[in-house]
C-alpha cells in the first residue's frame, strides 16, 4: 500500500522531531498520530531499553500514553 503525499510530509516532519531519539544509545518514544479516529502515523525511535539495546516500537509491550492533545 503505497502512502499519501500528506502522510509522507507528515512522517519527515515528526521524523525530524524525534531525530534526536534515532541516535545510538538514547532512551526512546513512540509516537502515534491520529486524525479523524484513524491512525495515520505510528513509529518507534530509540531503545526500549538501553542496558539491553532493544529497540522500541509500536508493538513494545511496556509503552504506556504520556500525553494526548485534541486539536
């Protein structure tokens, strides 16, 4: 399934937001993007767990909501 040129651009814009959890060693975020009750975004960037180098992701069982904003 090929992605929209709005879901592209949104991707890079949240990518170069959480650049600096790409980076090796960091402590890591999830984040997802909803619009209109459908997800349009969900991505890992870092580790899960730094002492072991797991990556994190959209199906790491210890994520938890830390925030969630209405526009």
């Amino acid at each position: 399934m090929s992605k929209s040129i709005g879901s592209v651009a949104l991707e890079h814009r949240v990518d170069a937001l959480f650049s600096r959890y790409s980076q090796p060693g960091s402590p890591g975020a999830v984040v997802a993007v909803m619009r209109a009750g459908a997800i349009e975004l969900c991505k890992g960037y870092g580790l899960a767990s730094i002492e072991l180098g797991v990556p994190i992701g959209p199906k790491t069982r210890s994520v938890r909501p830390a925030a969630q904003v209405s526009a």
